[in-house]
C-alpha cells in the first residue's frame, strides 16, 4: 500500500479513537418523523427556541443537542411540514411527529447550521414539474440543463457551470447513497443513467455545485446531486398517464406499515412506451421494479433494506445534419439512419444500518451491489469512414459494482460555548467491467471490426475527515479527502495476454465558512480540491498520466431573506481544470483535452406571493476558457454561458395546484474556435392537477408554445450517401413539441 495512504489511514484512525471515547454530561435526544407513515425526516431542522443553536436529524430520523439545561423549548421545522415547538428535557429521549403540510417560507431562517433550503428540492418541487423519468428532475437543480439524443433511453447529456459534463464526467450523482456514475464506461466516463428511479417514489433531492464537499470524491468538479427515495408510502396508489405520440405510464405502489414495531414496507412498480415525436418510432419501453423495507428497532439502531431491478429498449433517429434538413431530403423529425438505438438494464442490492451510539455520536454502514448491462448502437458520421457499409458503431460491456460505506459523526461542547463537530467517514467500489466494447457495425446485426475490446477492473477507496465549529454567528469546517485508485485492463485485441495495471493516490483539501449576521442574513466562503478520474483504457495506455486531474474552486456568496418571504441566493465562484474533457463529434466519444477555467455567478430567489402560492426564479453567468491555446480558440465547446428557470406554483385549499415553468439556454459555441454556433432555446411546460384524498386528475403539457428547438447539438464532420466530400457543421436531435398529457391517480 502507498506510504501516503498508510500515514493518512494511522492519523484518521488515531483521531477517530479519541474522539469516540468522548462523552458529554448532557445531551437533548430525539427522532423526528413523518406522522402519516411514522418513517424518519432525513434533515429536519431541530433549533433552541429564541437562539442561533441546533442541529438537523441523520438519516435514522435521530438529532442530539449537547446542553446542561434541565428543560429546552425546541423549534422543529421541515420543508414541506408543519412546524412545532415541544419542551425537551435532559437526558429523555423525545419523539416528534411532523404533519405534511404546505411549503412556508416565512418559517424558514438563516442560520448557520440547518440545510439550505434553496439546496434541497422536496417532493412539493418534483410533483409540481414535468417528468416522465427521474432523469429530468435534474432540470430542478438551479443552473442545470439537460438534453436527450437518443430515442429516450440513454442517459441525458448534462451542463453545469459552464460544463458541457456529457452524461456525467464533472458532476457525482447518487441514489439513496448508491453511486449512479458508471467510470469507465463503453459510451463515456461517468455515464450517469438515473431511468431506474420511479419519479413518483424520489422523497427529496440534495445538490451543491462545486468541490466543497469532503464526503463526495470521485467526479465531483461542478457538483454533486444525491437522489433519497421514501422510506414509507403515505399511501397506496395506482397512476395511469397518457398522452400524445401512444405514450403511456403507469405506475403503481402497495406499503405496509406497522406504527407498533415502527417498520415500513412497500413495493412500487412503473411501466413506460412510446413511438416518440420523430418519424421513425421509437418503440421506447422501460420497467422498474422496486422494494424497500425500513424499521426504527430502538432508539439507537434503524435499519433500511432495498431492492430494485430495471429495463429498458429504444430505438432511435440520431442526430441529423442541418443540410439535410434544408434542402428537403428529410424533415426536422426525420433520420439519415433509423437504425439506431439500443437497451440496458440495472439491478441494485442495497442495505444500511444505523446506530446511535452512547456518547451522542452516529455510525452509519452501507452494503450495496449493482448489475448492469449496456448497449448502444449509433452513427454520428454517416458514410464518412465506411462509404459503402456506414459508419455505426456498436459499445457495449456488462458489469457488477460492490461497494461499501461508512460515516462517523459527532458533536461535541467544547468549551465557552463553542460546538466542536467532527465526522469521519470511507467509502469503496470495486467495478468488474466484462466485455468492453467499441466496434463497427451494420445494421445492429453484422459486427464489422472490434476497435476496442477488454476486461476492465477499477477500485476506488476513500476515507476522509471534516472538523466544524459553531460560535454564536460564525460556523465553518476543515476537512481532507483521501482518494486511493487502481486501474486494470486486459486488452483482447492484443495478440499476447497481458494485464496492465496503473495506481495511485490523492489527497483533496476543503473548507467551508459561514457567518450569520442575522437571521435573514448568512455569508460564505468555500473553497477546495476536486477531482475526476479517467478511463481505466486512457491510464493504462497512457502509463498512469493524468490519471486523477485536479480541479480547484472557490465560492463567495450569501443567502438573504429581506422579507418574510423572499429568500435570495447569491453566490460568485471560480474553477480551475487541470483538465477538460471535450465532445469528439466524428468520433462519438470524449476525450482528455488541456487546462481550463470558469468563473461566474449564480442568484436564486424563492418568492411566496401568498398562501399557497409561489414564484422562483434562477439565473446563471459563466465564462468559461480553454487555457494555453490561441485567443481565437480557446472556446470550449457546448460549454452554456447563461442559462435561467423559473415559474409560478399554486396550491389551494379546494384541491387545485400546478405550475408554469420556463427554461432558458443560451446560444454557445459549438467549436474550439466559436466558428459554429449551438442555437439556444426558451421553453415553457404547464402542469395543472385536481388533488383529493381518493383521487387526482392531472395535465402536463411540454413545450406548450410548440417551439422548434435543437435539443443536442454538435459540430460534426459527415457525409451522406450521395455526397463526395465531407461536410462539418452541426447535427442535432430535435426537441420536444407540443406534447399534452394526462393522467388520473386513485389511493387507497
């Protein structure tokens, strides 16, 4: 093992012994919990009524607040739930039940320790915007924007940042602590495919852009978005939702709860297909499975199990040319090849167990496992390097993921008032990659020539710490990541069997500083080291360079509420790259490239206009440059420049709710050199729905001003079938248009 890791595992393992044999006088403890189905709020919000002080609940539902006071009036509050205010008394432990409730943001404050609530979108947030996957709730995140090119069943591409992240390169995205990055992947590094999350089941979703977060490693450059799923149905129900193009949904779910032994059980299946909007049908299908079981076994240990399997077909029309389109050969929804497509499938194992131990601290331990098998058949470049046979290719490769997790953390009142919060933590995935394949084909029948084809092995370990303080109005945290990588691949195209191994270690520095001047007003500072690996095939070929590029950033920011019901985010940030991965058009692939950087800013405003209605609005300006390259090429290429969001929402007592929501993208370049143009877009989606306890009747319409749009966009050199020479311009995927759908819900 590395000298390094060794010297880092000792002084961690050191530091952890220390301070798990600490123990205070007194502690307030307690669970909070949802009181319809009796399953723990991950997050709530748990102050001293009248003071700065608090804490917010783990994932067990649990929060520990270290005061010699015999008795404490406690302000609990949840996004999404009614708010109280209960007496506590020392060394009892308390259970609090939360009733779900409309969104008040006039019960929301700033301070230095609850969550940001413009960093967590609740499941008032999802259920009031368009999707037909958990994929699109991504569009939610302030500043992200996505783009599907491939008959719905890839993964969507991803910006951020002014990132054009591809299917997720820069950005970490998890589901219920389950990584959904897939490193070294057949299509493209950090392949993030999250079709095999039932929208309807996601509870609430975390996001912060950047690289200040110690517990999030690998790919977490512009950011990280964790996906939590419920723990419990507050009821049953069965969703059936059709619309145009012969698409049709249903969902379904059936829990058991057990208020007695506080343990919950549900199931939850979804169905999808559509011929979809362009020419060619799609002939889309997609099944999830899921179950999950959580119990509260005591006051110190919780446990959560969960099952899912998921699959999903398509074919599709590709990208086309815009010449193509302009001299009447095709129509904007039409294909040069309509062979395209593909299927893919995941199942994940998942297990975790939580206790709350004497001191006040918290262990938790995650078991995961994950199968998946991929297979993608496209043809970006037509007849360019194949005239009479085309030019699709076919990647491909199945896979397991073992994993493990492990966090450790505690607070403790250090002296003079000042909270001492520590946490310690280690994660691990080992990707056995069978079959990695890129290779020429006709048809989806004939394989032509295999370019590339192996086994590849990856293992990530990391284990890392976070010291925090809280004084009165200041807050921050120091914390350091250690990441250890190995690479194997064995190549089959290679005439004598080799393995080709590359490792290597790295450590990630990180900081985080808040300061409250009041309660409507916090500012702060982060900054820190991130990271993205590369392919396991780059390194190995490569002799272990560039293996873990570096990305350093900076955000300096504030959150404000100058009314009782505005809240405002604004925030200013800088990143540099050691290295930019960048879209190769003829190619259909992405490839390391130079040094870059970006900086720009961010504002968010959340807006109740009254009871039941509200308004948010994002905006966001980045610059980003390729470093050491000519003044009139050093444009990244699809990198967004500005983008913005927002709308209106409703919720009324008699049963009616919805929303009318835009996204904006600017145009941007579409080469290093600004020469070709990727043309931006606004879009507008209607959701309108008619809520009772039995029953709920919805419409959503996509694209309701039936805009013709671009959706993916790429410069890329092809040639047509009747063409002698090649042509570089762009080829695109048309967007969505006009596309109503309705549904109807029963619960029961």
């Amino acid at each position: 093992m590395n000298q390094k890791l060794r010297l880092f595992i000792f002084v961690l393992g050191t530091f952890l012994c220390i301070i798990s044999n600490s123990a205070w006088a007194h502690t307030i403890k307690g669970r909070v919990t949802d009181g319809q189905t009796g399953a723990p709020l991950v997050g709530a919000s748990v102050m001293i009524l009248g003071t700065s002080e608090g804490t917010t609940t783990n994932a067990a539902g649990v929060f520990v607040i270290h005061r010699d006071d015999e008795k404490l009036k406690l302000h609990v509050s949840f996004i999404g739930y009614e708010t109280l205010e209960i007496e506590a008394q020392n060394d009892k432990f308390i259970e609090i039940s939360l009733k779900p409730t409309n969104l008040e943001l006039g019960e929301i404050t700033i301070m230095a320790n609850p969550e940001n609530p413009l960093q967590t979108l609740s499941q008032t947030d999802i259920h009031l915007r368009p999707a037909q996957s958990s994929q699109e709730i991504l569009k939610a995140v302030s500043g992200l924007v996505i783009a599907q090119h491939a008959g719905g069943g890839k993964a969507e591409q991803i910006f951020l940042r002014g990132f054009d992240i591809d299917h997720g390169t820069d950005i970490r995205i998890s589901a219920d602590g389950i990584p959904v990055n897939m490193v070294s992947h057949a299509h493209g590094q950090g392949y993030a495919d999250l079709h095999f999350i039932i929208p309807e089941l996601i509870d609430n979703v975390e996001f912060e852009k950047g690289t200040y977060e110690v517990s999030e490693g690998n790919l977490a450059t512009a950011g990280f978005v964790r996906f939590h799923t419920k723990k419990a149905l507050d009821q049953n129900f069965i969703k059936l939702e059709s619309g145009k193009f012969n698409t049709l949904r249903t969902v379904a779910g059936v829990g058991f709860s057990s208020h007695e032994r506080r343990e919950n059980l549900f199931f939850a299946t979804e169905f999808m297909n559509s011929e979809g909007y362009v020419e060619s049908s799609q002939n889309f299908n997609r099944l999830n499975l899921l179950g999950k079981y959580t119990r509260i076994i005591d006051e110190k240990n919780y446990v959560e199990a969960q099952f899912s399997t998921f699959r999903s077909r398509w074919d599709a029309s590709g990208q086309i040319p815009e010449r193509a389109v302009r001299s009447g050969q095709i129509s904007r929804l039409g294909a040069i090849d309509d062979t395209e497509g593909g299927n893919t499938g995941r199942t994940n194992a998942n297990l975790t167990f939580i206790r709350n131990l004497e001191n006040g601290a918290t262990l938790e331990n995650q078991l995961f496992f994950v199968n998946y098998d991929f297979e993608l058949y496209s043809n970006f470049t037509f007849f360019l390097e194949n005239p009479e046979m085309g030019d699709q290719i076919r990647q491909k490769e199945k896979r397991s993921i073992y994993g493990y997790r492990t966090r450790y953390q505690n607070t403790k009142d250090w002296k003079n008032n000042i909270l001492l919060k520590t946490e310690i933590g280690g994660d691990w995935r080992t990707d056995y990659i069978q079959n990695n394949e890129l290779s020429s084909t006709q048809n989806r029948q004939t394989t032509l020539e295999r370019l590339a084809f192996g086994d590849v092995q990856e293992t990530n370990a990391g284990i890392f710490a976070k010291i925090g303080i809280e004084k009165g109005k200041f807050s921050g945290d120091i914390g350091l990541r250690g990441d250890y990588f190995q690479f194997e691949y064995v190549d089959f195209l290679q005439t004598n069997y080799q393995t080709l191994s590359e490792n290597q270690l790295l450590l990630s520095p990180k900081m985080n500083l808040n300061y409250d001047f009041s309660p409507q007003i916090r500012a702060y500072f982060k900054t820190g080291m991130g990271f993205h690996s590369n392919d396991s095939r780059v390194v190995t070929a490569q002799t272990g360079e560039k293996i873990l590029p570096r990305a350093y950033g900076f955000d300096i920011g504030g959150i404000f509420k100058p009314t009782q019901r505005l809240l405002v985010h604004l925030a200013g940030w800088y990143l540099f790259s050691e290295q930019e991965f960048v879209y190769v058009g003829d190619a259909g692939i992405v490839e390391p490239s130079g040094e870059s950087q970006r900086l720009g800013i961010d504002l968010s405003a959340r807006w109740q206009l009254s009871k039941g209605f509200f308004a948010d609005f994002d905006v966001n300006w980045t610059q980003p440059k390729a470093l050491n390259e000519p003044e009139d090429a050093d444009f990244i290429p699809l990198a967004p420049t500005l983008t913005s969001s927002g709308g209106f929402s409703f919720q009324l007592k008699n049963g009616l709710n919805g929303s009318f929501r835009y996204r904006y993208l600017d145009d941007r370049p579409a080469n290093e050199t600004n020469s070709m143009v990727a043309e931006g877009w606004f879009l507008a989606d209607l959701v309108l729905n008619y809520t009772k306890p039995r029953y709920e009747i919805g419409l959503t319409i996509e694209n309701l001003f039936d805009t013709e749009w671009k959706e993916a966009q790429f410069d890329t050199e092809s040639r047509l079938a009747n063409e002698t020479e090649s042509v570089s311009e762009i080829h695109y995927t048309p967007g969505t248009p006009f596309f109503p759908k309705a549904r109807l819900t029963y619960f029961f």
